[in-house]
C-alpha cells in the first residue's frame, strides 16, 4: 500500500522533471551566500526576497499577461501564494540568521508534512512506511532541537527564530509542493506567477511589519553593490523556481521530496566549506533520522508497482 494513489510515471519521463527538482535544490542549497552577501550590503533577506520575487513576477506578468487573470480568478492558486511565500520569506531569513545546516534540516522536516498534507488535500492513503517516516522525522527533529545544556524538563522545540523559521519554512514548502500536485491542471505560468507574487508579498509585508519596529532594517538607497547582485538574483530565482514548479506538478508528492533533498547536500558541502555551518554530534544523528523519514517516502512509493 502506497501513499501515492497515482501510477507510477515512466523512466523516460521523470527524468527531466527530476532534473529541475536537483537545479531548484542546488539553487536555495547555495543561496545563503548571496542573501548574506546582500545583507552585508545593508538588504535585509526579507527586502531581498521581495525586491527578487517581485522582479521575476513581473517578468511573468510581461511575457505571459494572461497569468495574471488566472490566478486572479483561481482561489486554490491564492493557497500556492501563501505556501510559496511563506516558504521563501521564511527559509531566506533562516539561513541568514542561523546555522546553515541546523536551518537546512530542520526544513526538511518538509516530507513529514507532505505526509499529513498530501492525506488531507489530495486524499492520498496513509502506508505504514507512511507512518515510520513520521516517527523518525520527529524523533530528528527532537534530537536537533534539544538544547545542548538541556537539564531535566527540557523540550525538544524551536528555541530561536531560525529554527522556527526552519521548521515554518519546511511546513508551507510541503504545502507548496502538494499544492503544485493538485493544481497539476493549471497552466505553468500561472502556478509560477502565483509562487512569485507570494514570495514579494509575503516578504513584503513581514519586512514591512518588522521594519516598524526596527527602523534600521528599512532598505537603504540603491547602490551598485547590492542592485545588481539581486538583479542576478532574481534571474537565478525565476529559473529556479519554473524548474519547480515544472517538476513538482508532474511528480508524486512523496517522489518530489525526496529528490529536494539533494538541497541537503548542497548546502551543508557549502555552508562547511565556507565556515558557516556547524557539524556536532546531535546535529548529525537528528539530521541522520530525518533524511531516513524522507528516504523511505521513496521505497513507500515503489511498494504499490
């Protein structure tokens, strides 16, 4: 018994979708650097987040006007808004104030979520290895955000904004990804558009919020050295994230998280290589648990071909 109720595509036709979900991981793996990069500058991840969404939404809008239209007048398409926008504002934010690695696998707690979620929007059946994947996922998730000095009482739960902004990040991303499934029937552009206005309005507003009572985080004037880096940006992030919404829309929800996890690998070689993540031992055997809980969503998906 599966949790994925679809059969399974072909060989010769995954093959592509699965080589956009690797070019979406290995882009949000790596985009740490260039958010810190633009926060040094003085850019907040939120404002750049909303300046490089909003850059690539307007894109769409141009090539693509009808895009607008249809997601004006498809209200499961405003869902996707959200996700989407919640996923960005939060994930860009978290591997700018956090641990790149701790911040990265908490996220991916995502395939846990896409259990639950895929269960209750696409009706999706609940398999044992289902439900093991639960189990680990939260038993990683425990060991990870366990305080290191935790005495007797402790609970295993966020303790800094990065690492809710990693697991809030992993919860709208698995919703994001089921949303893409369902609304498989809509065209691209429109799915696409949708998850760009959510990633500039979303960010927007949280920046907006924040900035009210952090004046300092307003963005500053522009200036050569953050403009066009995040003109860059955007370009990367349009490509990105056409890759994913191309290949999520036309995966099995489970299959999909499972090839995003390659983001795990790009970001953790990345983050050490460059002295901005940490390896201790929780980490590791938390992390271990959770990539395990997402691994096997891909031998639940085989178990009924």
């Amino acid at each position: 018994m599966s949790i994925v109720s679809a059969p399974a595509p072909r060989v010769s036709a995954t093959a592509l979708p699965v080589l956009a979900l690797t070019l979406n991981a290995l882009v949000w793996g790596t985009s740490w650097w260039p958010f810190r990069r633009l926060e040094a500058a003085g850019l907040h991840p939120l404002w750049t987040t909303a300046f490089v969404f909003g850059l690539a939404a307007l894109a769409i809008v141009v090539v693509r006007p009808r895009a607008a239209a249809q997601v004006a007048r498809t209200p499961a398409l405003w869902v996707l808004v959200l996700a989407s926008g919640t996923t960005n504002a939060s994930f860009n934010w978290g591997v700018v104030i956090g641990d790149v690695v701790r911040v990265v696998l908490l996220f991916y707690l995502m395939p846990l979520w896409t259990v639950l979620l895929a269960r209750l929007l696409l009706n999706e059946r609940l398999s044992a290895l289902a439900a093991l994947r639960v189990v680990l996922g939260l038993a990683g998730a425990g060991i990870v955000l366990l305080p290191r000095d935790a005495g007797i009482g402790a609970l295993p739960v966020p303790h800094t904004l990065a690492d809710w902004l990693g697991v809030i990040g992993g919860f709208s991303f698995a919703l994001n990804n089921v949303m893409l499934r369902r609304e498989a029937a809509q065209p691209d552009e429109g799915r696409a558009l949708a998850m760009f206005v959510g990633g500039a309005l979303v960010a927007a507003t949280v920046a907006t919020i924040v900035a009210w009572h952090r004046p300092s985080i307003w963005p500053p004037a522009p200036a050569h050295d953050w403009v066009w880096l995040a003109l860059a940006l955007a370009g990367v992030f349009l490509i990105s994230n056409l890759s994913l919404q191309y290949g999520a829309a036309r995966l099995p929800a489970n299959l999909t998280a499972v090839v995003m996890l390659t983001e795990v690998l790009f970001a953790s070689a990345s983050s050490l290589a460059f002295g901005n993540g940490v390896l201790t031992a929780p980490l590791l055997a938390g992390g271990a648990l959770i990539l395990a809980g997402a691994l096997l969503a891909a031998f639940d998906g085989r178990s009924a071909h």
